[in-house]
C-alpha cells in the first residue's frame, strides 16, 4: 500500500533514536525553566495566574498579545515582571491621541560635527526592544496604530528609505480598557488579527485581592535607619526605594526563549489536532454553508488563515510547557476563548438577539 505523503508532513520529520533521546531532553528542561518562570511571575503578580500562563504560552509560540482588563489589574506590572523573568529588554509606550508614528519608531536629527558638517543621525525609537508594551494602544490615532503594527508583522522598521531589523525575539503586549471608550480609535479587524491571543484580565478572587492590600501597602525598610540617614545629610528624595524594586530574578538565560521557540516548531501536529482546528476554525465563517445556523445568523465575519497558524503554534507551546512531546486536541479546546474571541465579531442581529462568544463557541466545538 502507497504510503500518505501528507502524514509525513502532518506528523513532521520522523526523528532517530539519538535525535528522539535529545529532543525529548530539550522538552523536558525547557518545561521545567517556564514552570519556574511562571512561579516567579506569580510571586509579585497576584490573582492573574492563567493571565501568566497564557502570556508564556504566546511568547514560547512568538506571538504578540492583547490584553484587555480594567485599569488596575496588574498589566503594567505583568509585563514588566515577565520581561525581567524571561530575560528580554522592556520598553512602555503609553498611547495618547497626540502620538506620532516616530515616537515609536524614532526619527532622523541633524547633527553637526567639530568641523562644522552636517549629516542626519537616526535616533532609535522605544520599539527598539524585545518586549514593548502598548499602553491603551487604541488611544492612538490609526496611523500611529499602523506603524507599530506593521513593525510587529515584519519585524523591521523603515525610515527615510532605510531599514532596521528589529533584535528578536521581539514581542508586542498592548493594553486596551474595556470601559472607557470616549476619544479611542477602535483596532481594525485586520489589524486585530496580528495578535496572537487576546487575553481578558479580570477581577482577582477575594484571597488574591487581599494580597495586594497587605504586599503594596507597607514597608519592610527600618524605620530608624531611616531616621538616621536623613540626620546624617542623605537626601532621600533621590534614593532608591526598596519598596518599589521588583524581587523577582530572571530564569531564562540569552537565547534560551528562541530555542524554546524552535523546540515548539518542531513539534509535530497529529491529524486529530489538525482536523480539529480546521473544524473549529473554518465553522467559526459566518460564509461556510457548513457552518452551524447560530453562525451563520449571528455572526458578521470570522476568523481568517492567521487563525489556524496560531493554534498550531499556541498548542504546541502549551504542550511544551506541560513537558509533553506533542500538543493534543484538550490544547486545542483550551485556546479557543484567546485565539478566536478578537476574531470574530457580532452581527447586529446577532447582538439584538442577545446571542455571546460562549454560546457560539459550544457550536464550534460539537463533537470534539
């Protein structure tokens, strides 16, 4: 009988022994450093665990990532604590409706030298990092939206003709509040769709909450100390607070987060895992006559190739995070809600019939 060539394809490389023995290694140690990376996020980002999770999942499958919650939920935080965990560079970029594309991307000066020539230098933009975070990215006008995003994309920034490649990995947290919607340029469909996931943060449990209260409300500094080193002539106006200097320590080491990011790409992909996200992802087209009637009636449009690229990637994250060799459809299913939710929208009908995300997604995943 002829072999299936597309099992092969499917499947990935068949692996030898010796190969097998490595990767299996690989996947073993990269598991336990995002445990630890995750334990460490934890320990100062409190009530967000799944938020944290996700987030890891998204940079393993090198994607960028959404967030929406309201002010207060520990973005800021999040991000700047994952960065130092991962070992990456971090920038924030708050967005207002005043900013310009070259506040981002930077611009070109002209300078003169001691012999009075001139000549423009380019001046580098905070998107010159490897983890930037978007503050309220919808607060900008369309044009600013588009520079960044565009960057995100192609992974280069171009100005006055000339390129810069940006330093990988490089990776995209932008913020949005889902409660106040006065003087916000709402992300196109399109351009929504170059997040990997979107990730909705929400209020932390009552155990969480009362964390956050007693940690961020106090001190452990001596108060004599103190006392003492003001009576000695320091100024403490300009000393460092120790109470606003994170603890946490970086667990992932230069290179350590691409490699992981190769690891995940080699994983292969069974059919179940395929024919599950080709079900998920094609049903979810208000367009596709197979689709479910509930679709078909309620929803405006669905979600496009990107979608089926980001599960794969996204589930073979999740699958290394457990230490497992290969991502099942239960990675599949738990992606949903982050892959699909920013992808999809509403139809007027839809929403007039009260129809939601959670019960269109119950159609979309019948039988799997």
């Amino acid at each position: 009988m002829a072999k299936d060539p597309s099992k092969d394809t499917l499947m990935g490389q068949p692996l030898n022994a010796e190969e097998a023995r490595f990767f299996a290694e690989k996947v073993e140690e990269s598991s336990s450093l995002l445990r630890r990376a995750q334990s460490e996020i934890a320990s100062e980002v409190w009530g967000q665990d799944k938020v944290i999770e996700n987030t890891l999942i998204c940079m393993v499958a090198g994607g960028h990532l959404l967030s929406v919650g309201a002010p207060g939920l520990a973005k800021t935080r999040l991000v700047s604590r994952v960065a130092t965990v991962m070992g990456l560079d971090y920038k924030r970029v708050q967005f207002t409706p005043d900013l310009m594309p070259s506040d981002i991307l930077g611009s070109e000066v002209l300078q003169e030298d001691a012999d009075g020539k001139r000549s423009f230098h380019f001046n580098k933009g905070p998107i010159f990092t490897q983890f930037l975070m978007a503050d309220e990215i919808n607060r900008a006008g369309p044009r600013t939206q588009s520079a960044l995003l565009e960057a995100m994309q192609e992974k280069k920034v171009t100005v006055a003709g000339q390129t810069y490649t940006l330093q990988r990995p490089f990776h995209v947290m932008a913020t949005q509040n889902p409660l106040e919607q006065e003087g916000t340029y709402p992300l196109p469909e399109a351009q929504l769709d170059r997040f990997l996931m979107r990730l909705d943060v929400d209020y932390p449990d009552e155990a969480a909450e009362k964390r956050v209260m007693m940690e961020t409300t106090g001190t452990t500094e001596d108060i004599r100390a103190l006392y003492n080193r003001v009576a000695q002539g320091e100024d403490l106006t300009i000393s460092v607070d120790k109470d606003d200097v994170t603890k946490v320590q970086a667990v992932l080491k230069l290179n350590d987060l691409i490699l992981m990011q190769k690891l995940a790409k080699r994983m292969p992909l069974s059919e179940d895992v395929v024919n599950a996200t080709m079900q998920i992802v094609r049903n979810a087209r208000p367009s596709n006559e197979k689709a479910h009637k509930d679709i078909r009636e309620n929803v405006s449009w669905g979600p496009g190739p990107r979608a089926v690229q980001a599960f794969a990637l996204a589930a073979k994250s999740r699958a290394l995070m457990d230490g497992r060799l290969a991502p099942n459809v239960e990675d599949v299913l738990a992606l949903v809600d982050p892959i699909l939710e920013h992808r999809m929208a509403l139809s007027f009908s839809g929403r007039a019939n009260g129809a939601t995300f959670a019960e269109i997604k119950k159609k979309l995943t019948l039988g799997l």
